[in-house]
C-alpha cells in the first residue's frame, strides 16, 4: 500500500479546513440577511480579514528586509528604491524647460 507523503495530507487537511471556514461565512451571512444586518456583518468580516492577514513585527521573518529602510537594520534600502540623494541629483541636473 502506498503512503501519501505528508505534504500532501497537511495541503488536504487546510483546504478541508479554509472550506469549512468559507461555508461557515456564508452561512452566518444568509443568517445575518435575514435579521437585516447583512451588510454590517459583511463590512465588519473584512476588516476581520484585514486584521488577521496583516503580519505582526514578531512574524517578520529572518533575513526578510522591508520595503521601508527604517525598518532594516542600518536603515538599508532594497534594490530599486529611488533615495532622496537620487531624486536631488535628477531634478538638478534636468535642463530647464522653455529654453
């Protein structure tokens, strides 16, 4: 007999799980339809969702760098950030417009 690899349980086991989340909401939203409080009950799960899906700084991973130096040890900008110093030696050395 083969045994399924342990990834693929796990993989099976949450979407067994975020699906009976999702049927769990949309059972609480027809209910809520019906008391007349659907769309403070659909408002409010999205800002539920925003609250839950945003990291918390202890969730930061190890060796991950923010988009906002300030955050990075050393205030170290990622590739391709445009700095002020950048941004002042372009607008200098632009030549003026009408001449």
């Amino acid at each position: 007999m083969v045994q399924p690899c342990l990834e693929c349980v796990c993989l099976a086991a949450n979407l067994s799980i975020t699906f009976l989340k999702v049927l769990l909401w949309l059972i609480l939203l027809g209910l809520f339809v019906e008391l007349e409080f659907g769309l403070a009950y659909f408002v409010l799960s999205l800002f539920y969702w925003m609250y839950v899906r945003t990291r918390g700084p202890g969730e930061k991973k190890e060796g991950k760098r923010s988009a906002y130096s300030v955050f990075n040890r050393g205030c170290e900008a990622i590739q391709g950030t445009l700095t002020a110093e950048q941004l002042e030696r372009k607008l200098q050395l632009r030549p003026l417009e009408g001449r």
